[in-house]
C-alpha cells in the first residue's frame, strides 16, 4: 500500500519539515518497547520514538534533505519503504528482494519564506494528523512480526529532488 503526504514549507525549513514528517511515520510503524516522546516544530507537536535506529534514520533524512537544499529546489521527495522479511531461499542465479508491504510518498512544496506562516503550520499539522490516522486505519496489511526488534521489518528512506 502506498499513502501520499503533500506540505508545503519554505527552503530554510524543508529539513526540520522532513523530519517531523518521517518521524511520524517511523514512530506508526514501531512495533516493539520503545519511549515514546514528542517533539515541536513551527507550533506542530509530533511523536517521535526514542531509539537509537529510528533516531538515525530520522537524523539522515534530515541531513540528505538538507544537501538538497544547496540547489534550491521547488520539491523534494521522500520515499520511505518498509520490507516484509521472507526467508531468503537463495539460488545461484537469482537474488530474492523482500516485498515491500508499505510505501509512504513525502513530498515537500518549497514556499517563498514570506508565504503565510499559519497555512503553513495547518499543512504541517494536518500531514501529522493524516499519517497517524493512515497508519492506524492500516494495521491489518502489515505483515506477521517474527522479530522482537523495535523496527522489525527492514526500512529504507530515499530522498531525491
């Protein structure tokens, strides 16, 4: 299943936007013991999972958002995939992928910094609200977790202009 998430932002705020962006979804798709915290940005609270992984994946998204904004551009994607763990049954020839199960499109709108700030911050907090709700009318498509670890299925984010 693939959720699309569209928020406009301006350049000097993409990155901090993402971040919001992908720790919401991160934290939704968490399965195991974690600290649950939250975090603000442009008056828009938004949970985040304290754990070292998730913290990672969150900080790199940030830090390859903010390489894209050198070149100033009118988008950015974020592309968050999460995989089904299958027992790999290798041949010689063929390499076997995990499925994806689920796929969240984060598309960043580049504002001028003087666009209206409050249809900001209610974009902001309406993706938020739009992930959580997506996320948790969409549990019965995530696949058997056959692992204790906190992120148990393997995730990868791709940024990209």
């Amino acid at each position: 299943m693939t959720f699309t998430i569209k928020v406009s932002t301006p350049l000097n705020q993409a990155s901090d936007a993402s971040a919001a962006l992908v720790s919401t979804v991160l934290f939704h798709r968490c399965f195991g013991t974690i600290k649950p915290a939250t975090n603000e940005f442009c008056g828009v609270t938004y949970p985040v999972a304290v754990h070292t992984e998730t913290e990672q994946l969150v900080t790199q998204a940030r830090k390859d958002v903010s390489k894209l904004m050198l070149s100033e551009p009118t988008r950015i994607f974020l592309n968050i995939d999460f995989f089904e763990r299958k027992s790999k049954k290798s041949s010689w020839f063929a390499k076997q992928q995990d499925p994806v199960w689920e796929s969240w499109k984060l598309e960043l709108n580049i504002v001028k910094a003087d666009s209206d700030r409050k249809s900001q911050t209610t974009a902001l907090r309406e993706a938020i609200m739009n992930i959580s709700m997506k996320a948790d009318s969409n549990k019965t498509q995530v696949p058997p977790i056959t692992s204790t670890d906190v992120v148990p299925f393997p995730v990868t984010i791709d940024v990209h202009i």
